[in-house]
C-alpha cells in the first residue's frame, strides 16, 4: 500500500529522513518509534502530502496507494483556539462528502453524534473546542477519523497527554481498525503498549534501524543503536549531498565547517 524507495526528505538540505526503503503492507498495524527529531513526524507528513507546507525536499520515491487517508497530527500542531464546537469539529472531517458550503444531511449529524458517543463524548457536541482537555480532545480527534472511513490512519503521537483510561479506550479503536481491514501507522513512545498492540515495528533514528515484527526490530541491541545513533546527532552536521540540488559554493561552504559528511 505504502512503498518508501530510498526516500530521504530534508528541510533546508538537511535530511529528517535519510534513504529509507521498505513498506507498510496493505492492511498491517505498524508503531513508528524513536527518539525526538527522528523523522517520526516527516515520514507521516510525507505520507499525507503534507511536506510541501513545511517546506520539506524530498528525492527517491514514495508511493502511496490509497484514496483515502485519515491524519492525526502531533496535539502540539492542533490549533485549539480555533472558534469551533465539537460537532463541526467532526463534521469538519467530512467536508469531502458535504462540500466546503454543502448541506448537512441529517444522516451525517447522526454519524457525527454516534462517533462522539463510542469516544464517550455525548453531550459535549455543542462545546467549543478551547474548553476542552487534552484527553477529551484528543477523542474528538479520534470520533474524527471514525467518521472520517479512511483505508489509510496515520497517528502521530496520539496518546501523548492523554490518560490512562482515555489511552485504553482509544487502543481499542485502533485494534477495531485494525480488524476492519484498515492500515494504521501510529508514532508511539511506549515499548510496552506496542509490544502488546502493534504487530509491527519501524524504528527510525533519521535512518531505519529497524522494520518488521515488533519483537524482532525491538530487541534492545536495536534500542541502543537508535539511541547511540541519536546522541551522535549534530544538527550542523547532517548535510545529504545526493538529496540536495546544492550549487558547489554551497557544497563547499557547508563542507568546511562540517567535522564530517552525513555519507
Ligand atoms: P520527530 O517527529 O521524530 O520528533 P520530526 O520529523 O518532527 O521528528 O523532525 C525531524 C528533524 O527535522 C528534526 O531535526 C526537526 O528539527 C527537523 N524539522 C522538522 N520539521 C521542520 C521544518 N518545518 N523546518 C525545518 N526543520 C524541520
Ligand atoms: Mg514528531
């Protein structure tokens, strides 16, 4: 469904994400892991076309097979000033179905109503979104994607600030996607939540460590070469000289300062 050939994608010549290749198997659960500024975020972006707007470059190739894709991004990126209630928020989620100005049938509110309550949200549709908790909103997100039917549900960092009790529930959601058929890539933290609930596992430290069963890519010699890998990072130091479309006077100004080449 999703194929990755030697992508690497970089902001400013820097590479997030350097030559990773692989794929993420039509109808497979997979956690995306590894430590903070390891590509996590940019893979799912790339995913869901969303790069151009962050101003990332990509080269190789990335293929994805799917009409229809749900994302959720990192809570950090949701706007929760935004003067909004509940159920437009997830009405929001199906403006391709109503049209930017379309009607609102009756049928979608009651899809919209039905998806708050399995998230536990009835009686909150009329609530404004800024009032909310960062667990309440992040189940609003999640009765977004319900509505939202997608093939493809791309998860960044969707239990972060969220509760335990909250956190379950919405594994649950995620197990019933999974059984539906649909393709799910979350970014997660937890070793232990994804041993028990995702089948599979890519670890990336810019670079892919791993990918494949989730006990075979997190064995702790893997751990420990993405968290070496990791500390290593120098944020000067990571210039992709394939990737970059680079003039030699720049090639060389960057050269001459860096300890080392990224190759
Ligand atoms: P993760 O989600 O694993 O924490 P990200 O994919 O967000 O990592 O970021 C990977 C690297 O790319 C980091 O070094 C980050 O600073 C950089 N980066 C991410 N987004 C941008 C951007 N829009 N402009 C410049 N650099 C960025
Ligand atoms: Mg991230």
């Amino acid at each position: 469904m999703i194929k990755l050939q030697n992508l690497t994608v970089s902001y400013r010549h820097h590479p997030a994400l350097h030559h990773i290749s692989g794929q993420f198997v039509s109808g497979s659960l997979t956690a995306v892991m590894g430590a903070n500024g390891s590509g996590k975020s940019t893979l799912l972006k790339s995913i869901a076309g969303l790069l151009a707007i962050d101003g990332g470059h990509t080269s190789g190739a990335l293929t994805v097979n799917t009409q229809r894709m749900a994302y959720l991004p990192q809570l950090s990126e949701i706007d929760r000033g935004f003067p909004i209630d509940v159920r437009d928020c997830v009405l929001f989620g199906l403006w391709h179905s109503t049209g930017a100005f379309g009607r609102v049938s009756d049928t979608l509110v009651k899809r919209v109503d039905a998806a708050l309550h399995a998230v536990g949200l009835q009686g909150f549709e009329g609530r404004a979104l800024g009032t909310l908790s960062a667990g309440q909103l992040q189940r609003v997100m999640f009765a977004r994607l319900m509505v939202q039917d997608a093939e493809l549900i791309l998860l960044d960092e969707p239990f972060n600030a969220v509760d335990a009790k909250t956190t379950a529930s919405l594994l649950t959601l995620v197990q019933q996607w999974h059984l539906e058929g649909r393709t799910v890539i979350a970014v997660l933290h937890d070793d232990a939540q994804v041993r028990q609930y995702f089948p599979q596992t890519l670890l990336l430290a810019r670079e892919r460590v791993g990918w494949g069963l989730t006990a075979e890519v997190l064995t702790e010699a893997n751990l420990q070469r993405a968290r070496d890998m990791a500390e290593a990072w120098d944020e000067s130091a990571q210039v992709c000289e394939i990737d970059a479309d680079l003039s030699q006077q720049n090639v060389t100004a960057h050269a001459a300062h860096l300890p080392h080449s990224a190759h």
